[in-house]
C-alpha cells in the first residue's frame, strides 16, 4: 500500500447543496446500452418534453449556483432534442457537459453540439457495458474505442471541447487502475480527465431492511439489484490511490469531498498533474486547488470542475504563479532540469476517484457532502444515485438493522472491511456514463 491519504492534509473543496461546481440533469432515461448495475431504469418511452426539461432548469436556476450542467440519463446523445437543449443551456450562462457512453457519437454530431455551446463530453466506457461490437473486451482492449472516441472530440470539435474518461471500477478490474492511469497520461493531449467510479455492491442478503416513513418496503424493487449471490467486495478510494501510483508514483490529490455520514470518507478525491505525453511534472497541492477554487468564485461566482480544453493545454501559462504556489514551482523545476522536454507541449490533467454512497453498520447512509451530481426531481433537489428511491417508493429509503441474520447468510463469505470506514453494507455503482453514483441496498 502507498502512503495513506490524510483528509486533513487536502483542501476540502467548497461545494455544497446550494452552490456547486455541477449540478445533474436527466432529459432522458431511455438508453441504447446495459450496463452491470446502472442505477436508471431503461424506459424506452423515457424521453421527457424539452418544455418539461426546461421547467428542472428553472428549480435548478431558483436553488443553486452552479458552473456546468452534467446532461446525463438514459443516453443523452439519442435524446431528440440534445442539441437545442445544450444551446439553449449554454445560453443561460451555464456550461453544458455531456455525460454520455458514446455510442451514438459520429462526427457531424460534435460538431453541432460545438456549435450549439457544448464544453466537455464525458464519456463513460468500461468492460462491464455489454456494448455493441466490443464483446468480451478487456479495459485493455476497449482503450482502442476510448481513442476513437477522444480522437473523434478533438478533430470535429477543433479541440475546442474538453474530453473526460469514467470508467467504473470492479474488483476484477482494479489491477486495470494502472493501465488507465498510463493510457490517460499518453493521450494526456485529448484527454482532460479520466474518473475512476468504485463500484459498490448490493447484497442480496443484506442485514438491513428498508423502510419509508417508518413502513417497511421491498427494496428489491429497486433497479439497483444484483442478482447473483456473489458478494463483491467494495473498493475503497485508498485502493484506487494505490493503484495509481503503481503507474504514476507521485500522484498527490489536492481536494476531496467527505461522506455525509464519516468526514474521514473520500467520496470524491481529485488531482491534478502536470506534464506530457512522455512524463509528468508534479501536482498540484491544497494550496493551489483552494487558489483555483475561491478565484473562480471571485471572478466567476462559482465553483469550477470542468475548465475548457484551452486552459488544459497552456499549462506554461502557470508560470508566474509558480512564484506563489510551491507544488507548481516544484512542476517547474522539475520541467527545467529535463531538457529534452522543454520545447514539448505542458498540459494539465485530472485524475479523480468516486466512491460513492456508502451504508454503516447502523444503517446511516453516506452520501458526497456537498454531491455534485444534485438533479432537480418535482421542484426539489435530490441525489441522483438514488432517484429510483422516489420513484417507486415517494421517498428516500432508511435502513434498519434486522433483529435476526437471515439463515442463508451463513453461506456467504464475509464481508472485507473497508480500509478508511467503517462501511459494511453496500449502494450501487453507476455503469452508464455518469460522473457518480450511488446506491441503495437491498434488505
Ligand atoms: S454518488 Fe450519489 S451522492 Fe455521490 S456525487 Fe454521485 S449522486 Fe451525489
């Protein structure tokens, strides 16, 4: 294991439910693909009305400050209306991000989104997708589509829009964390961010049962089901960080954001480096993401997580500000003691982890403070990982210990104990194309 990651020595990045980097939108919830544990029911007839989309922008607009709008589903790229709806989000002065799975991505596509105001796509593809002519493909195997895509954003958009990566992360997959981390940092000139999202499981013989309003409710009605018997283990952000300093062993996040429920949690834990395609620099530390935070605050008036593709590519522009800031200095002079690099482009690049909502063993939910993936849902604001919740029930599921372990739970192996909380039991994880999910356990 790599260092340990200490909460305390990271900025705690300023979002929160009324003024936030992000905020979710889900026009659509019909979608063109499975993926292993999606939270959204795929509704065939899920496109909704742009006049009802435009209403949740307005709930948006009236509760929340927030820079970007995460336009994710369903599929957002075969919703009818996309591209009026990223011009017309575009010109309500916020930045439009498509979060998408990019299969119905073609080339005239980007360039009218690019017209239409689009900043950032963000495309989630990872082994578990049962996509359409990649069968059986590793995450090796599946960074030829990762290119395809990223290559396609950067010729038809004239690398005017930023391109992210999210790929969810399994058990089986965690030792891929290293390869994407290597990949991200080859393409570091079309790619902007890679996410990696931690898989959480549902256990289909929890300990808990679920009630609402104080009555009990099957859970298992809940999209967020597992339907085998297999207990996957959940990843917790540590082990990511570990992985990824296999490949990049200076990896140091800067901000992060704690469970709602365990300050010591990293729900969402971001870095920033800098480099090329053939090394890296250094990171930025605390102090730098903090600069960057309260000064697009100041200029702006909000919080900033997707920065346009321009400002990704002049990191040289950094240069003064190397006289305030020690971790971009230290990129500096690592930059000047390599000189085959010095006339090599310097860009900036994300990584970020997302491990998302988590259940303790009383039952309390952890949830991101301060989630950006907030959604206007019937006039109200709510956590997008758990919408299905309202859906079938009207309201948030809580959760109780059960007075006696079902008989069957004998039979399971024991559940591995996290290694920075105390979480035992499970939410789900996200598979389709989404910066974030969690999700409710089954009882
Ligand atoms: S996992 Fe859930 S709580 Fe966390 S950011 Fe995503 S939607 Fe919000």
């Amino acid at each position: 294991m790599s260092a340990r990651v200490d909460h305390r020595t990271l900025y705690r990045l300023p979002w929160n439910l009324a003024d936030n980097a992000i905020t979710w939108l889900e026009p659509t919830t019909k979608c063109n693909l499975y993926c292993e544990g999606c939270y959204r029911e795929n509704d065939p007839a899920g496109h909704k009305p742009l006049d009802v989309v435009k209403e949740e922008l307005e709930t948006v607009k009236r509760l929340r400050t927030s820079d970007g709008i995460s336009i994710a589903g369903g599929e957002p790229l075969i919703y009818p209306h996309i591209v009026e709806l990223v011009q017309y989000i575009s010109a309500q002065g916020w930045k439009p991000i498509l979060n998408t799975n990019g299969q119905a991505l073609t080339p005239e596509l980007v360039t009218k989104l690019l017209d239409a105001g689009l900043v950032a796509f963000t495309f989630h593809v990872d082994s578990h997708q049962n996509r359409p002519g990649w069968p059986d493909k590793t995450e090796e195997d599946l960074s030829e589509l990762r290119l395809r895509l990223a290559r396609t954003v950067a010729e038809y958009s004239k690398g005017r829009i930023a391109c992210s990566f999210n790929a969810t992360i399994y058990p089986d997959t965690l030792d891929q964390v290293p390869m994407l981390t290597d990949w991200a940092q080859r393409h570091i000139d079309i790619v902007h961010t890679m996410v990696f999202i931690l898989f959480r499981s549902v256990r289909p013989k929890s300990r808990f049962d679920g009630f609402v309003c104080g009555e009990k409710v099957d859970v298992e009605e809940l999209v967020y089901q597992l339907d085998t018997k297999e207990q996957p283990r959940d990843i917790v952000t540590q082990e990511a960080v570990d992985r990824i300093r296999r490949s990049y062993p200076e990896f140091q996040p800067s901000g992060y954001l704690n469970g709602t429920e365990d300050p010591t949690a990293f729900k969402w834990l971001i870095g920033v480096r800098m480099g090329n395609s053939r090394r890296m620099f250094g990171s930025w530390d605390a102090k730098m993401m903090e600069r960057v935070q309260t000064l697009h605050h100041r200029w702006f008036g909000t919080y900033i997580a997707y920065a346009r593709p321009v400002l990704m590519r002049r990191a040289r522009a950094l240069l003064p500000v190397a006289l305030v800031d020690r971790s971009v200095a230290r990129s500096f002079w690592n930059l000047a003691r390599s000189p085959r690099d010095w006339l090599a482009p310097l860009r900036l690049q994300a990584l970020t982890i997302i491990q998302p909502c988590d259940v303790l063993p009383d039952g309390r939910q952890s949830m991101c403070d301060g989630c950006p993936d907030i959604l206007p849902y019937k006039g109200r604001l709510v956590w997008s990982c758990r919408v299905d919740e309202l859906e079938k029930f009207g309201s948030f599921v809580t959760f109780g210990v059960k007075d006696v372990e079902p008989v069957e739970a004998a039979d399971d192996p024991p559940l591995e104990t996290p290694l920075e909380t105390p979480v035992e039991a499970a939410s789900g994880s996200n598979g389709k194309g989404t910066a974030a999910a969690g999700r409710a356990p089954t009882g």
